[in-house]
C-alpha cells in the first residue's frame, strides 16, 4: 500500500532526479520515495461513508454532513467522544481512519429583535437563518453570538452591510452565499474560519479586511466577488482550491510568509498585475493562476517543491523565475534552450501556452531579471 511520489539520485532524497537520465550522467543507482496509500472515513448516520483517498500526509475538510435539529459539537476519531480524540479541521492524516460527529439536539429559539432563528450552545448563540428585510444589520452589541451557522444569509438581495461581533470565531459553508448586494462586511476581530463559498456571488463586495485570527479560508469561499485587494493574514498556511476563483476585479493580493499552499484554481482568471510568493511556499496547484492575463511575471520560490499540471498557465505570455536549479515540475511539457548561468539562463519555452521560464543553476545568487522590461519580453518571445 504506497505510491511512489518522486525520483532522486540519492537515498537521502535531496537530490531529485529528472527524466529522461543521459547515459553520460554516469549514476549508478536512482531511489524512489514512497508514501503510504490511506483513505479516511466518517460516519454518516449508521453507515460508514469515504471520505477522501490519497498518500499520506492526507489533508481532510470537514465533512458536508447534518442531522436535523441537531448540531454537530465536533469531530473525534473514537466513537468514544473523548477530549483527546477531538480534532480540527483541515486535520492532517497519517494513516487510516474514521471520523466521528458528535451530534446535539438542539432547541430552535427566534431572536424577534433581530430577525433570525438561533440555537445555544455551551460556547453561546450560533444564528441559523436570518429572515429581516433590513438593508443594514448591526449585531456588533450581540457579544453573545459565536457563529454565523452554514446558510443562515444566503440568497438575501436586500442585505447590503452587516457588522458582526468580536465574540464570533466562525462563519459557516455558504453563510452569505449569493447575497448580490452585499456590499460591506465588518468581520469580527476574533474570527478563526470562514468556511467554503461563505461570500460566493457576493459581486458587489469589493473590499473586506480579514483579521489577524483568522486561521482558516475555504474553498470557494470568494468565488465571483467583487473583492479587488486582500491581504491574507499570517495565520492562514494554506490557500484552498478555488479561493478567488474568477474574481475578475482582484488586482492585489498580500499573501503572508506563512503560505506553505496554493491550491487549485485559486486565482483562476482574476486581474492580479503582479503578486510575491513567500518563501516557505512548496505546492502550487493546477491553474492555481490559469488565465490570469495580467500576471506577466511570477517568481517561484526555491521552497516550491510541486507545480502541478498548468499550475502557471496563463492565455497571454509570461515570465516565469524560479529560484530552483532545475525544479522541472509534472506537466510543463518543456523544451530547454542554451546552458544556464547567471547571465544566460536557461530559457524553457512553452509555445502551445506561451510562458517561458528563466531558471538559475546557482539559486542562492540574486535574480537580475526580476523587472524584466516588455521590450525584453518580446525579445525572448521572438528568439525562441
């Protein structure tokens, strides 16, 4: 049960191999890395249902499961439900396992004043659905909210600003999904997670601070806004699949050096101009910046370890620097130009997708293409 995931030249595995080996390299022996094949579980209802497969280590979402008129007051990996078996999500896994809900029943209350149905929990007041007409909502004197519950906004065209408060840690899947008028959030200085597409569709949402606490940022979670910066705090490791998907006005983006993870689509045809990968990044996923036009030069990190299939592709040309010696990531389909060194780097060539990539032998030295001017760009595109 083990997949191999890479090649090297030593059994260290600090060298990676890159195919296909000339004989002239005189190796004698090539060494695979492997990882265990696990798959996780949970349980939904009485029956066990799969969760996810892969190697491990295997990242986990929460699973997309409910029972109604209960809450879910965590997750275990005994059905025992004891506090050491409490895990978090997005759970790091390193072999096989199941996941257990823990469910409550919960007694649904109407909150007349501010128009929303609600449930308690041991924590405080965690909002079901809204159903106010209200343009403008200020629940900043609400200190006993502690979660904007899965849906509870969604589809609301008159909402227009909402302010919430500090006591709240969690915004839930979908929270304020297809609010199209949605125009301005004040988020709670507390906040840990906003979960999967929680502002999708909110087109007229141009701008949103998020806080210093926040830990976690879902999928989808800004899919088709109208968000056109964000910084990315630096308890946020991980960029998930679809984030910013198509959030044709982002133009700027601060991401912190934190980020070990981009993944897939997640600023897929946004208008970002330019955008600095930290170091300590190691995983860009497929058309992670497809079709950003604007993007006409990306540098990659030495810490970038896989660039998935068109994990850079973009429709217009572009510059690629790595700062690897020879990264050579799956699915770059790559013709090399020339020997490499400082001042003439070797050039690889796409010219199906028209992006090109300078890579240094020596990346410790600094990079002296870094504003590579239009006129050198069309030079490289003509003599290639």
């Amino acid at each position: 049960g083990s997949t191999i995931v890479d090649w090297y030249y030593d059994e260290d595995f600090t060298q990676q191999a890159t195919f296909p080996i000339q004989a002239t390299q005189h190796i004698k022996f090539i060494y695979a890395k492997t990882a265990k094949n696990i798959y996780i579980n949970y349980m939904s209802g009485s029956s066990v249902q799969e969760l996810i497969s892969g190697y491990a280590p295997l990242t986990v979402d929460e699973p997309n499961v409910s029972k109604e008129g209960y809450y879910i007051e965590g997750w275990y990996t005994s059905n025992a439900y004891k506090e050491k078996d409490r895990i978090t999500f997005p759970y790091i896994a390193n072999d096989i396992i199941t996941l257990y809900p823990k469910y409550v029943k919960v007694d649904i209350k109407d909150d007349e004043e501010n128009k929303f149905y609600y449930y308690e929990t041991s924590n405080g007041i965690v909002i079901m659905a809204y159903y106010g007409l209200s343009p403008d909502l200020d629940l900043s004197n609400n200190d006993n909210i502690v979660e904007v519950g899965p849906s509870a906004f969604a589809d609301n065209t008159n909402l227009k600003s909402i302010i919430l408060p500090d006591s709240i840690t969690i915004i839930g899947s979908q929270s304020f999904s297809n609010c199209r008028n949605l125009e301005s959030v004040t988020l709670p200085s507390n906040l840990k997670s906003i979960g999967d597409k929680a502002f999708y569709y909110c087109s007229k949402l141009t701008e949103i601070e998020l806080p210093e606490s926040l830990t976690y940022l879902g999928k989808y979670a800004f899919n088709y806004s109208g968000i056109k910066s964000i910084k990315i705090p630096s308890g946020v490791t991980r960029i998930e699949n679809y984030t910013f998907y198509c959030c044709y006005s982002l133009e700027t983006v601060i991401l912190p050096d934190t980020l070990t993870y981009i993944g897939s689509s997640a600023f897929y045809n946004s208008n970002i101009n330019s955008i600095k990968l930290p170091e300590g990044l190691t995983y860009i996923g497929d058309y992670a910046f497809g079709y950003c036009n604007n993007l006409l030069i990306l540098e990659i990190p030495s810490t970038v370890a896989t660039i998935q299939w068109y994990g850079v592709r973009t429709t217009s040309c572009g510059v690629i620097i790595s700062n690897n010696s020879d990264p050579n990531p799956s699915g770059w389909n790559e013709n090399y130009y020339g020997q490499s060194d400082m001042e003439h780097p070797r050039l690889i060539y796409n010219n199906s997708y028209k992006w090109i990539v300078l890579v240094y032998d020596n990346p410790t030295q600094s990079i002296a293409y870094l504003s590579i001017s239009k006129t050198m760009l069309e030079e490289l595109r003509t003599s290639n």
